[in-house]
C-alpha cells in the first residue's frame, strides 16, 4: 500500500474538503477515494463536499505500514 495526497480547488465553497492523505494499492484507487468516506465519481452531486474525478490530483507521499488498509488517514475540511 502507498500514501497519496489527493486535492481539489475546483470546489471551494463553505463546508467542502479541499485535500486528504489516503492509503491506496494505487494511483488510481487513490483518485477515486472521497475525503468523507464515500466514492468519488465520474457524476457531479448536487451539495457535494468534494468534487469529480477529473477534478482530483493525486501525489504519490509514500510507503504506507504493512497491513494498512484503504483508508482515508487525515483530511482537511473548510467548515462555513
């Protein structure tokens, strides 16, 4: 597993994620993981606290611990 930190700037608003340090087998898994839990999409969502895929950037941070898991470690919200 590796570390990534995805970002976004395409949403900015009150009450939206703007980046998160995630555990992933990959770049694109990575991509695809939303701050709050849930699965970024392809869709944009109405009242969404993230954004689309296209909008994602993902940098590779580093080697995560053995065992760890998909996950998301920590994340930056801007409460409104």
């Amino acid at each position: 597993m590796k570390l990534y930190l995805i970002s976004q700037s395409k949403n900015d608003d009150y009450d939206t994620y703007d980046s998160a340090v995630v555990c992933a087998e990959s770049e694109e898994e990575a991509k695809k993981i939303n701050p709050d839990g849930g699965i970024t999409t392809d869709k944009e969502e109405r009242y969404s606290s993230w954004t689309t895929l296209e909008h994602v950037d993902v940098e590779y941070i580093g080697e995560a611990k053995e065992g760890s898991e998909s996950e998301v470690i920590c994340s930056s919200f801007n409460a409104g």
